[in-house]
C-alpha cells in the first residue's frame, strides 16, 4: 500500500465554480460543501438568510467528482442519477436545461468467452425479478429486522450468485451485512447519466455560494441561543444553527460535540457501516462491448466482476466496479486492483483482447480523510437510524446526508434532498425566533 493521496485528491476537477466569500457572522453555517451541503446551501438563500459553508477539502462535490482525461469528462466517484422519477436532480437538471441522458435498459451478458444466448439472458432478468419481489415482500411484512441475504428466495438457479453480488455491490456491503428493513429504500429504476459528468453537474450547482475551502471544522458548541463552530485552524464562526453534512463515518471521529451529543443520536451514528463502492477505470478503445453507458455481467470464470460499465458517453472508456469483498481481496492496493481487474477481463476476452487496455486509475474513497467510504450502510438491526438523525439537536444542530435518506440513501440525490430537508427545518426555526 502506497502513501499517496487517493486518486480523485491527485486530478484538478473539470469543472471549478466561482464562489463567494462566506459573511463573518451568517445566520446558519453549514458543515461541508458535498450535495448535501450544496443543497442546503442553496435552500437556506432561497429562504432568505445568510449562510457560511464551510468545506474541509480544496473543492467542492464531495464523493461527486469530474476530472478530465485524454480529453473526456470522467466520474471518479458517483455517476448514476439513480431514481428519476423522485431524484431533485433530475428535476433540477430538467429545468436547467442540463445534459441529462437516460440509461440503457438492455445490457450485455457474457458467458466465459461468448456471448449470452437469449435464454441465458432471460434466466438472468428472471432471477433478479424474483429476488427484489421476494426481498420487498420480506421486508414489508413488518417482522424483525434481519440480514437482507435471509431473504433470497429459492429457485434462482444458477444465478443465485450473481444476484447476491450485484445486490452486494449496490448496497456497499455483502447482503449478510445488510439490514433487510432497509434493501428497498433504494429505488433501482429510472437511472439517468449526464453528459460532462455528474461531479461537473454539481460544481455548477455550487456556483455563487459562499464557500470557505481547506477549512475543515474541528467542534460544534452550542453556546446561549446559537452556535460556535471551531476550526482545525483555531478559527471560529458564530451562527444561530449549524447544518451538519459530514459523512457519518468521519462524524465519529472528526468533529466534537459540546455538550456531547444525545446517546440516541450518538448510537445512530456509530452503529453505521461503510459502504464500500469503488472503481477502476479503463480506457480499452478495442473493447468487444458496443454501445453506450451499458451494463454488462461477465459470468462463467473463476473471477466474476461484481459490476462493468462499458463506453461511458460513448467513449472508450468503462468503469469496473468493485465492492467490498473485491477490495478486501486486493487490500485496496492500487496496483493490485489493476492485476485482478486484467485477470478477471482476461478470462473473458483472452490476453490479446487487453493489448489496448490501460487502467488509469483506481478510486479509494475509502481512504479519504473527508469520506472513509462510498456511503452508510445500515447493518440488521440498526433500521431506525437513519430517521433518528433527522431529529434536531437542541433545535441548533441539524444533520445531514445520504445517510439520513430512506428512499434514496447512497446516493447524491438522496443527499441533496436531505440537505434541503435540513435547511427547510433549520430556516422555519430561525425565522421564527428572529425578534
């Protein structure tokens, strides 16, 4: 394992916005400049008060980033505008007029060295239907929280398998780490991509906000009627409420709560899991994939890819995705991950079908200070939390965040929409006590 800096730390974003000085005394600060905290951001100036964002790393998007490569836009972290028809983003985006563009209902399907027959394919989309029917179903019945993989019904076949991984994938952690209460929240269909990235579509989003960059927040004191927000330079900024966007992971750890935080909320926050999501990217120009944005599932050899994107926005470029197991398997190593990802695509198409394939990079936001993974995970057992982190504290001290999303968590949609959740709360409460 190498000490440098994960690789969306070493790229410059696509897009940077202009942004404004934050005011020295602003009605509420918000924690944090990722969707969220752009959403809250962008709400509480809509309702008319002040607002000071404060955002630890050198830019804005938090685990939505774009940078450029051999003259393409390219995600290094999220990509998918997930749920379309419930996504603010979507909704945003359509009015803006932004490039949306929806994605592929077909995929391809590989079977060793060949092409899927159509039956293979058919299997296939049947095994998930049933597994998200049975597993909706479970988790609907009102009985005890348990792990989701509980739920895989019988008579998957031989696909039983690959519904667990890719179910694995999407959710962050393997389906046994999972709670089944909360497997469906998440709406699969009607997903969207944008063109020029989904890290770029929010950086615009962020333009004009008074946003201090590199100034990560060390304390939260409530203090009187409002609040003192503390620096890690020593700094402070005094405010009637905070919105805190952070990721749950980097809560535990980062920021100090004076007085501490309620023991629910406390408990809510330390009972989450990281999720794990990560990919490489390919630039492969003879890949034997055609058409763009698809999804494709390489079964059959002896390393399935829990996930692959093929021809991002038409390009030659394809995102392997890897989940948590895959990743434990590699420690996380940069190099590591390439070597698998060859093998892996080799079994598939042969040694020479790789003469042009290049790997990039490889993203680690589980390595990033600001992140310590791709989203929260709610483990069996711990549904309730994300509900318990919407409750106020002190009615100062809001909470932010995919992780506080039950529709939409591990998303940045759900995020923004939870930012603008927070700022709503926090503004009817602040205009109500404005003498």
């Amino acid at each position: 394992m190498t000490d440098k800096p994960p690789a969306h730390a070493r790229f410059r974003p696509s897009s940077i916005p202009r942004l404004a000085p934050p005011p020295a005394n602003p009605d509420i600060v918000v924690i944090g400049a990722g969707a969220a905290g752009i959403g809250a951001a962008r709400r509480l100036l809509e309702r008319g008060l002040s607002v000071a964002v404060l955002e630890a790393r050198d830019r804005v998007g938090g685990r939505a980033v774009t940078v450029r490569l051999r003259g393409h836009a390219v995600d290094l972290g999220a990509h998918w505008l997930h749920a379309g028809s419930i996504n603010p983003l979507v909704r945003l985006g359509r009015a803006r007029g932004e490039p949306l563009r929806r994605a592929p209902q077909d995929s391809h399907v590989r079977v060793g060295r060949r092409p899927g027959r159509p039956e293979e394919m058919r299997a296939s989309a049947r095994a998930f239907d049933l597994a998200d029917r049975a597993m909706t179903l479970a988790a609907r019945d009102g009985g005890p929280d348990r792990p989701a993989a509980d739920a895989l019904p019988p008579g998957l076949g031989p696909w039983r398998a690959r519904v667990a991984l890719v179910h694995g994938l999407v959710s962050g952690r393997p389906l046994g780490e999972v709670s089944l209460h909360d497997f469906p929240s998440l709406e699969y269909g009607d997903n969207l991509f944008i063109a020029g990235g989904y890290g770029a579509y929010l950086a615009r989003l962020a333009h004009g906000l008074p946003v201090a960059l590199s100034t990560p927040v060390a304390g939260v004191a409530r203090t009187g009627e409002g609040v003192r927000v503390e620096t890690a330079a020593g700094a402070a900024v005094s405010a009637r409420a905070v919105i805190v966007t952070a990721p749950v992971m980097v809560l535990r750890e980062a920021i100090r709560f004076d007085p501490p935080l309620p023991a629910s909320i406390r408990a809510a926050i330390d009972g989450f899991s990281n999720g794990i999501y990560e990919h490489a990217v390919l630039h492969w120009p003879s890949s034997p994939f055609r058409g763009a944005d698809r999804l494709a599932s390489l079964v059959g050899g002896r390393h399935a890819p829990p996930g692959l994107l093929t021809r991002i926005d038409g390009t030659p470029f394809h995102y392997v995705e890897l989940d948590a197991p895959s990743i434990a398997a590699t420690g996380g190593d940069e190099d590591a991950v390439r070597r698998l990802v060859r093998r892996v695509l080799a079994e598939h198409v042969g040694s020479r079908g790789l003469r042009d394939l290049s790997i990039p990079l490889v993203s680690q936001w589980r390595r990033d200070p600001w992140s310590l993974g791709s989203w929260a995970v709610v483990p069996p057992g711990h549904a309730p939390a994300r509900a318990a982190l919407r409750e106020p504290v002190g009615e100062r001290i809001w909470f932010a965040g995919e992780a506080l999303s039950h529709r939409q968590w591990g998303t940045v949609g759900g995020a923004y929409e939870e930012g603008a959740r927070a700022a709503d709360a926090a503004a009817d409460r602040v205009l109500n006590r404005t003498p």
